[in-house]
C-alpha cells in the first residue's frame, strides 16, 4: 500500500483515548454516510483494556460516522506515511445519533445552550505535557536550552499543526522537565472539543517520529509538575461580540457569564468526576500547583478553580476577554470537559445564582472560616471522593443519560480498583504509559 492509503476513523471514549478503526482510501468516500461499525462494549474501556460493567456485551453495535469537517492529513513525514485521520459521530444503526457516545454528549449540552441563550460557546485548551526520551541533563525552564535540546521537534510540531488547521498560536517550554505546552485559538460549536483531540494526536505523532513520546498524563511522577488541559472559554452573541463581557460588570463579567461563573464554582466538586476523571488526576489536583485545590473564583489568580483571565489585549477588552478553568485534564475526554462545563453554567444561569466573591491569593491560605464565608469548598481527594460528589448530585449526575452515566461511572469504578494498592511512583508510571 503507497503512502496516505489507510484513514483512521477516530473517536475519544469515556477515558479521553482516541481509539480508531482503518479504512482504506478507496473505501472511505463511500462510507461517508455508513462508517464504520464498532461493538459499543468498547465504550467502556478502561486505559488499561479491562472493560467496565455494561449492558452492550457482545451484542451492540453502533457506526462510526466520519464528520468531514475534522479530517486532517498531515504528511511532512518523508520517512513515514502521513498520519490521516477523521473525528466521527456514533450513530445507531438507523443513522439516529448514540446518545452514550462521548460527540453527542457535548452535542446536546451545545443545542441546550444555544437554545436557551441564543450564544454560541467558544473555547480553547492549552496543552501541557512533557516529552519522554530526550536525552542530555535536565534544562532550566522556559530557557533557550529547554527549546534547542529538541529544535526538531519544535519545528516539525509548528508545521504538523499548521497543517492540521487548528489556529495553533504559542509552542513553548514550560516549567517541568522537557515539558511543554501548546496554545491554539478559541473555535465555536463542536471544534472547540474536536481541535483538542486532533492536536493530542498531531503532537503525539511528531514526537513520536523524532523517537520521543509525548505524555498528558496529570502527573508523570509523584514529584515531577503536572500537566493540566485548561479550558478558556467565552460567548458570542448573534452579531459575533463578546457575550461574556460587560465593562460595568464585576471583573468586567456580563451577567450571563457571572450567573456560569456561579453555576460552575457551585457544581465544580461533582465536575471533577467529568474533568479530572482518573485516580492519578488526583496527585496533580490540589492547592500551591497552579493546577486548583478548590471550588473558588478569581481575578487573574492562577490558584482559582474558575478565573477571569487578564486580557491579552487591554485595548480591545471585548475581543479578548475570557474565563478558563483549571482542573481539566487529558485523561479526560475534551467532549465531557466541555459538556460538562456547559451543563454546570447552564445550570447556573438557569437558577441565576449570583456570581460568588472573588479570591486573592491561594484559597488554601485562607482559614477554615474564612473558606466557609465566601462559600469556598475544597475539591475531592481522590477520584473515589469525586465520584461519591457526583453520585450524591442529583443535578449534575442527570446531565447524562441514565445508560451514559452508568457506564461512565463504571469504567471510572473499574480504574479505581485497578488503580488500588499501587504506590503513587507505580500509578504515575501507569498512566505515563498510557496517556
Ligand atoms: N502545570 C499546571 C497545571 O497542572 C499549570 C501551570 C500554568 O499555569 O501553566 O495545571
Ligand atoms: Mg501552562
């Protein structure tokens, strides 16, 4: 087979891992509307192929169905075939959209929030993670160094993601050990989630052509900085302005955005069941790592679970201004970070709860008291604590479907006892293997 004959039809499952199934380039423009066909027991893959509970078994079958506008080949390879591959929607076989499917997830909280605010959402992820194999001693950060150690990689990963057309902005060191992080800029509707999933793979492919591996894994090692998968996000109205922004607003926030802020702090505890969804997330989570300990909001400060970031341009506030959370990470699935994220805002505009107290400085170095004035809850421990939040939640546990969510919570039940007994050196390397 010549170079471009395979594309890999793509989809991210209930733990954020893009699994995929081939189909030769002479076949793939008939099966634009058919895909492919996948046993949905898959769904329920842990990262370490045990399967969770499910009702599917050998049984179910749903089509990948490929959604044109996400397919990317990127062939700067000489030494290898381009790696080509297409995002798709799990429909049953009638051509009904699968509403456990992880696309159809966000799909639907996009619908709800179009439809009850008349915006449109628009979000960004910044990418952290550190590249394994370099050799050499240990650069300092953000240093000339960090970068030149691996000059291939920077220049191949800046044209892989031009390329792929995902608005890539900043490729730069970051503070960990050969970590690095890539910005893009914000896309509406479905490629806010689908540009995520497809610049994991791109970065994951250059890497891995230079003979490193690159790991979004939360936490590399007990001690190494973790990565997280920030979210930046705004709204646009009907004319394409800032929705989110209000120069006579609290922090410059509109009242739709205070009344998501609100919704967002008061549901973040059961979120990270959503966001921070594997037991090693929890060794990133936390106060003093910029990663966020608690359920809080702020201005500027990098310590709050929900903040109103500075402006990247002063001039022109309602452009650039936009809130980001913290506690995402890759191990979870772009499509339920954002679904998740809307559904709790949504939430919060519905009840239009009032935006909480901004905090200054590290919530953790507040007191208990102070904490409880300002309605400052600590996030869960553990995934365990997370799901036990979620579970005792009956708002946020309906945002999905009953089926959805029981599967979800079992994959994420079947991580934690895999995960149980293991030292944090022997989870970290697990999940580097992985993610
Ligand atoms: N690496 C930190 C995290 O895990 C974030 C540092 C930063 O602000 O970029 O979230
Ligand atoms: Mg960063």
């Amino acid at each position: 087979m010549s170079d471009g004959d395979l594309v890999l039809l793509a989809w991210s499952d209930y733990v954020g891992i893009t699994r995929v199934r081939g189909l030769v380039s002479r076949i793939y423009p008939k099966r634009m509307t058919t895909g492919i066909g996948w046993a949905v027991a898959g769904q329920v893959l842990t990262p370490f192929d045990d399967l969770g509970p499910n009702p599917w078994g050998s049984m179910m079958e749903v089509r990948q169905v490929p959604v044109p506008e996400t397919h990317r080949k990127i062939d700067i390879w000489s030494d290898a075939p381009p790696l080509e591959m297409v995002l798709c929607d799990a429909r049953t076989l009638d051509g009904k959209q699968w509403e456990c499917g992880t696309r159809a997830f966000y799909e639907n909280a996009l619908k709800d929030f179009r439809e009850e605010t008349g915006l449109e959402f628009m979000a960004a992820f910044e990418h952290e993670f550190q590249l394994l194999g370099v050799d050499g001693p240990d650069a300092p950060p953000f240093s000339i160094e960090h970068v030149r150690k691996v000059p291939h990689f920077m220049s191949d990963l800046a044209r892989a993601l031009n390329q792929a057309d995902v608005d890539v902005e900043s490729i730069e060191p970051e503070f960990g050990v050969n970590q690095f992080e890539v910005t893009t800029g914000p896309a509406t509707g479905m490629a806010a989630a689908d540009n995520p999933i497809i610049v994991r793979e791109v970065i994951r492919e250059v890497a891995r052509r230079l003979g490193y591996r690159a790991t979004f894994t939360p936490k590399p090692t007990p001690e190494a900085v973790g990565n997280g998968a920030h979210v930046h996000f705004s709204f646009l109205d009907q004319e394409g302005n800032n929705a989110t922004y209000d120069p006579d607003g609290p922090g410059g926030a509109s009242e739709v955005a205070q009344h998501f802020i609100a919704g967002v702090v008061k549901y973040l505890p059961a979120l990270c069941a959503y966001m921070a969804s594997s037991p090693v997330s929890y060794l990133r989570l936390g106060p003093h790592h910029w990663a966020c300990g608690y359920a809080s909001f702020g201005i500027q400060n990098r310590e709050a679970g929900i903040r109103i970031c500075p402006s990247a341009d002063p001039s022109n506030q309602s452009r650039s201004f936009n809130l980001e959370v913290r506690a995402p990470d890759a191990t979870a699935s772009p499509y339920i970070v954002l679904g998740s994220l809307i559904r709790a805002g949504l939430q919060g505009i519905r009840d239009a709860l009032p935006m909480p107290a901004a905090v200054e400085g590290d919530p953790s170095d507040l007191t208990e008291a102070q904490r409880s004035d300002m309605g400052i809850v600590a996030l869960p421990g553990s995934l365990e604590e997370a799901l036990a939040v979620l579970d005792a939640d009956e708002v946020a546990r309906s945002w999905m479907p009953e089926l959805m969510y029981q599967c979800f919570v079992g994959v994420k039940q079947t991580e934690i006892t895999l995960a149980k007994g293991l030292t944090d050196q022997d989870l970290c390397e697990r999940y580097r293997n992985v993610y």
